[in-house]
C-alpha cells in the first residue's frame, strides 16, 4: 500500500510533484503515459493542470485518476529535494 498524498504540485511538462506522508517527496513524469488509453484526456496542458489529490490519489477535473500503487511506484524520489533537508 502507497503512503498518503499530503500535498500535489503540477509542473510544467507533465510533471507531478508529490509529497508523502512518509515525508518522501517524488516525482512522477506523466509524458511517457499521455498518448495510451484513458490518459489521452489529460494530454492537454490546461487539463493536465487541473489535477488535485482525491483520496489516496491524483484525479483531473474531467473524471480521470491513476491508481495511487502507480503514481507511487513510477514515480521517482524529488532531484530537487535534499535528503539532509528532510
């Protein structure tokens, strides 16, 4: 089971920043995804830009959400983050 969503930044190029209750923050790159299945509805900047924690996981306006046990595990741990900082 994937640790809680405390708190979701979307960036520019698809990018989630998400930090986790465990006090992990990653980083999960969406572009690889936007071309197959139900992710085509989020391929859209301004849809993709919608996105906010519902749950234990990430949904967009239009309906569309992501298991949490995927978000967390292809996601990747934070380059921008300092481990000493946490």
């Amino acid at each position: 089971m994937s640790p809680a969503i405390l708190e979701l930044q979307v960036e520019p190029d698809f990018l989630l920043r998400i930090h986790y209750a465990n006090g992990e923050r990653r980083v999960l790159d969406m572009r690889p995804w936007l071309s197959t299945g139900v992710f085509r509805r989020i391929a859209e900047p301004r849809v993709f830009a919608t996105a906010r924690i519902s749950f234990d996981t990430i949904e967009w306006v239009n309906g569309v959400d992501i298991d949490p046990e995927f978000v967390y595990s292809r996601s990747v741990p934070d380059p921008g983050v300092s481990t000493a900082a946490l």
